[in-house]
C-alpha cells in the first residue's frame, strides 16, 4: 500500500493535536543538541504527507513547551530514584501530590545573583529563564530556536548564545541537589565523556523501550484484536464521509460523490497507473494532460496535491 493511502500519509493536513502527539513521539530518546525545529518540520511533512511551511511558528511554540514538560519529568525521574536509593518505601500516591519537580535546588552564586534568589525548583528557574528571554526579545528574529544572550546572561553561561534545546543542559551547571557538594560539570557536546555518557543513555533507554515493545507484543497475543463485524455500518468522519464534488472531478473519477480520503486514493492509483512520478525524485509528480486539466499545474508534489485538489470539494 502506498503511503498517501492509509492514516499517516494520505495528504490530508493533520490537525495540531495530531502535529503535537506525533512531536511528543519524535522527542523520546533524541538528541537536543543536534534537534532542531526544520528538522522536526520535515521529519513531521514525512509523516503525514503534507507541507507544513504554514505551521513554523506553531511547531516551534509546541517544541518549546515539550522540552520545558520533558525537563519536569525528567526532575521527577531523579526525584523517585533517590528515594530508591535511600530505601523509602513512598506509596505512589503520595509521590504523585509531591508533583513534578517540587524539590528546591540550589542555584549557583552567578545564577542566584542573576535571578535574585538562592533556591528554587528547577521547572521554576527554566519558567523564569523564559519569561526574561522573551520579555527582553533575545530570540534570533531569523531562527527562534537560537536564544542571543545578553551581558547578564553572559556573565552567568560564559557564552554568546544558547539554543532552546541545550539551555536545559547548560542550566544543569548551576544546580545543585540537597547532599552534593559540587556543581555538575557540564561537558561540551564534542567531549568524548559527554558522546560516551549519552550513548550509554541511549542504550538503556533502547534496552527499556525494547522490553516495552515485548510487552505489547506478547499482550497483543494474549488480547487479539477482534475483526470488524461486516455486518456493521463504518463510522463516517470527515475524511470517509462522501461528499459533493466539481463536474471536472466527477467525470476524472466517474462518479458524483466520493470522500476526501477516497479522492487522493483514486489520484495516486492514477499516476502510479500511468508511472507520472519523476523516476528523479518521486515526491514530483510530472502531469499529463488529464491531469493537468484538473489540477491546473504540469508539474505538482506529493504535498502540494492535496492542495490542489481542495477547490473541487463543493461544501
């Protein structure tokens, strides 16, 4: 089956709940340092199969907030392996009212000096990080992922920029738990230490994701799916519901009515059919004549069809 014809490739704009669920998916296990949000934008146009130039801003908005979840998470992670190790037998009750990063940490003298006070969570000091970023518009105008540090925080990061992904990272060195003695040293993203420490991050997080899939897996034996009754009417969505369309798409389809999702399915069984993909790039379409007097364009792509295709749908 081709891409653009089942859920995830079918050329039909997902929804900003989908765009969300699915960079959630993408920020388990990667790298921050090297992520960035064109990254995620053409890993996500993959996915579902349509352009998302339009969606920048909302991609990045939502990368911001998922790094800032991640990084509470990832403070309450620490916080129940602690307790582990020091033998407390906490009831999972209670540990969820303690929430998401309510341990105080201490703040470095250059980060204390900077936010003005001595302690304080670090979901809080990342919150607080932000809110002066943005009130003082130190993000680049032309990349909002790169955060152009002024004195005040260059006197506390020994550096002229940051980026919304290693921030988080750079922060760890001005935050000290209860019981340590030193501040983490924070390694440089080219340091053979740091490549070895977040390989071996990896690796566990594979080894744990691995047991994961094995799970679902021998569950889904134990609980197969039940096949669809035949007897039993499909739900119709937006996508599945049949609705009207244009003479010129009636006469390309033989047919009065058709669903979205059953358009875009007879459109690329038609240029498979008639091999109108460039053998040079398969994500351009070279259109005939039938073709280009329907979509009004000789040359179109994989995301730009379904576009194209819009006017003909008669609401």
């Amino acid at each position: 089956m081709s891409k653009h014809e089942n859920g995830h490739g079918s050329g039909l704009e997902p929804t900003e709940e989908q765009l969300a669920g699915a960079m959630k998916e993408m920020l388990e296990g990667a790298d921050l340092d090297s992520l960035t949000t064109k990254k995620i934008r053409k890993a996500l146009e993959q996915k579902f199969g349509s352009e998302l130039r339009h969606k920048k801003e909302f991609i990045r908005a939502t990368l911001t907030d998922l790094i800032i979840k991640r990084e509470k998470v990832s403070e309450n992670e620490d916080e129940e392996e602690e307790e582990e190790e020091e033998g407390k037998e906490v009831e999972k009750k209670k540990r969820g009212n303690a929430g998401f990063g309510k341990k105080m940490l201490t703040l470095s003298d250059k980060l204390a000096g900077f936010l003005g006070v001595g302690q304080e969570t670090r979901p809080q000091v990342v919150k607080r990080m932000w809110a002066y970023i943005k009130e003082n518009n130190l993000q680049d105008p032309n990349d909002g992922r790169k955060i152009i540090l002024d004195k005040p925080l260059q006197d506390v990061f020994n550096r002229e920029t940051l980026t919304a992904f290693n921030m988080n990272r750079h922060l760890t060195g001005h935050l000290k738990k209860e019981g340590e003695a030193d501040f983490p040293v924070v390694l440089d993203s080219d340091d053979e230490e740091y490549i070895r420490q977040k390989e071996e991050k990896k690796r566990k997080r594979d080894e744990v994701n691995k047991k994961k899939r094995a799970a679902r897996k021998k569950m889904k034996k134990k609980n197969p799916k039940k096949p669809r009754d035949p007897n039993k009417p499909m739900v119709l969505n937006a996508f599945t519901r049949p609705i009207k369309i244009s003479e010129e798409l009636q006469m390309f389809l033989n047919k009065d009515e058709a669903s979205r999702s059953e358009v875009v399915k007879k459109l690329w069984e038609y240029i498979k059919a008639n091999d109108l993909q460039n053998p040079a790039d398969k994500r351009e379409i070279i259109c005939d004549e039938k073709l280009t007097s329907l979509l009004g364009e000789e040359r179109v792509t994989s995301f730009s069809l379904n576009k194209l295709i819009q006017h003909h749908y008669i609401k």
